[in-house]
C-alpha cells in the first residue's frame, strides 16, 4: 500500500464538485453526482486466475469487482468485460467458460455485459467496469465510522492462503471448496442489508487484507479499532495452511505494510498475524455499524453470508491504529 501511495500522489484531487468519491481516500469506487438523488458508482477489477477452473473463476472475477458497488451501497446497473488472453489458445474451450462464468454471476446480480475490451496477453487476466447507481444522502463510504461502533465482517478469510495452496497443489478438497464457494459469492445480501438498517461505514476485503482495508477505513475516518482475533472468522483449512507457512508473497508485504499501525498482543501466534493481513480475493463487507443499529443487522444478515461476525469495535485514538487482542 505504501508503493502505491507513492505513485497516486500525481493524482491530483479533483475540483468537480460533482464528484462525491474520488481517488484521495482509497474508497472502493468513484461517485459522481447525476442529480439530487442520484450518483453514478463506477469501478474496475481484474487478476490473474485464482483457481483452476475456467468457469469458476471468471465467477469469482466478476464478483470481486461487483463487491465494490455493494461496498458502497450501490445498485449495480451494468458490466463490461475486461479481458487478457493468448490468442493462440482462443479456441481450446477454457475462454469460454471464463466468460460464461462471468456473465452467469451478473446476471445473478440481476445486470447485464454490454461489451468491453480485449487484448493479447501470455498471461490471463479477467474481471470487470461495473456501473451501479446510489442515493448520494444514503451512500456508504470509507471515511464515515465512528468511535464505539461495531465492526461486522461478512465472510470468512483466508483465500490468498489458499490460492497459493491450490497453485502448489497443496490444498485439501474441503480447503479448495469452502475458498471457491466463498469468492464466488456475491456481496449482494450484505450490502442490502446494510443498506436497509442505515449503515454508513464500509469497505470491502480484497488485496490489502483486513487489516489493511481497515487501517485505511480507520485513518480517513480519524478513529482507531480494537480487534479480537478469535471473533474473525476463517475458512476451512487456513489455519492449517497458516501453520505449514504457505503465504503469497502479497500477504507477506501487507503485514510488512501495516506494522507500524498495528499492535499485536503478546504471544499472539505469527499465523494470527499473518492470516489477519492474508491478501484476499472477493472477500466481504467490513462495517463499522452503530449499536443502536446492530441487533437488527445481525438479524437480516444471518444465514444469507458466508459470515455475520461482529469482529471488534471502533475507538477514539490515533487515526488508524488497531490492536489485535
């Protein structure tokens, strides 16, 4: 986070007074205003293959960049595809189930693919433009938590592990499953429900970990967190995996990143520490949520996740602190 923050400060803020969300707080898509009760939400997502399966990663691919709308509490309106592909392997059949894959998962969203843009690449790559449509008064955003408020994350982690476990043919079949299951789940339901009880505060967990989308949450908003680490939810086989030491090269940079913001109990295992900033693909909504607010959210989240876990509390503090109990 901190390579990228060198190159985004030639990024200047923009003077348009119609552009709600831009780049400067790391927010999960850009908004722009249409009118008084509309904004448009834009954003775009693409990786290499996280799996082996065609069809279910380009289910996983679409997802990932269709959380960042729900992020924000956006209705999703259409896609466009983003690919990279060999073309000297166009026709064995595996570019075809990527694109069905994604194309399946939008319409489960309820949206469309209007089209999009290709190009010649040893290496595949795969994701999504996604376009969605806010009530600028009632949109989430990053910068909007508060001291005492809940922290409710709504999948397990643990997927960067893994990823890299399936790529070294290490991952068990149970491992392989709940991980596939998990990042082709769309954040649809958590992010109506958290539309629907008021939440304000959001993020999604991707590539920085939790606690680097955490960190960032924590810092534009000017508040610090308190985390237990045993209320964080885990997919089958991470901590397995977390003790025989297989962690991608990105998870390794993440915790390196947030070091100097996080305080680690003591004694607290390094796999701990390492899941917590495991980088994740098309993982969940992280909420900051008022406590008036959180019995009712609980309640509409529960068995309609992967997760409902209430993961730690917002406190006053140094802007981005955590300490992970």
């Amino acid at each position: 986070m901190a390579e990228l923050a060198q190159v985004l400060r030639h990024v200047f803020p923009t003077a348009d007074a119609n552009a709600l969300v831009d780049a400067s707080t790391g927010d999960d898509a850009a908004v722009y205003l249409l009118d008084k009760d509309r904004a448009l939400v834009v954003t775009t997502d693409f990786f290499t293959p996280v799996v082996d399966d065609p069809y279910a990663f380009g289910q996983i691919a679409a997802a990932n960049a269709l959380s960042d709308l729900y992020a924000m509490g956006a209705k999703p309106l259409f896609a466009l595809n983003l690919l990279a592909y060999p073309r000297k392997y166009l026709t064995e059949g595996s570019l075809e189930e990527i694109i069905k894959g994604g194309a399946e998962k939008c319409r489960e969203a309820g949206i469309p693919i209007l089209g999009g843009h290709s190009i010649d690449d040893a290496e595949p790559k795969y994701g999504l433009v996604a376009v969605g449509e806010v009530d600028p008064a009632h949109m989430c955003t990053n910068d909007a938590a508060e001291p005492g408020q809940s922290l409710v994350l709504t999948k397990p982690i643990g997927t960067g592990i893994i990823a890299t476990a399936i790529k070294a043919g290490k991952a068990g079949p149970d491992s392989l499953e709940a991980a596939t299951a998990s990042m082709a789940a769309l954040n649809r339901t958590a992010g109506e429900a958290m539309m629907s009880v008021g939440v304000r505060a959001a993020t999604d967990v991707s590539g920085f970990g939790l606690l680097g989308h955490l960190r960032q949450m924590l810092r534009v908003s000017g508040v610090s967190a308190r985390i237990d680490s045993r209320s964080v939810p885990l997919l089958s086989g991470a901590w397995e995996l977390a003790n025989s030491e297989r962690f991608p090269g990105g998870t390794l940079r993440n915790l390196e990143d947030v070091k100097e913001h996080v305080d680690f109990s003591e004694g607290l295992p390094e796999a701990t520490r390492l899941l917590l900033a495991d980088a994740q693909t098309s993982g969940g909504l992280l909420m900051a949520v008022p406590p008036e607010l959180l019995p009712t959210l609980l309640s509409e989240l529960q068995g309609r996740t992967p997760a409902a876990s209430v993961i730690g509390q917002t406190e006053e503090g140094p802007p981005g602190r955590i300490l992970v109990v």
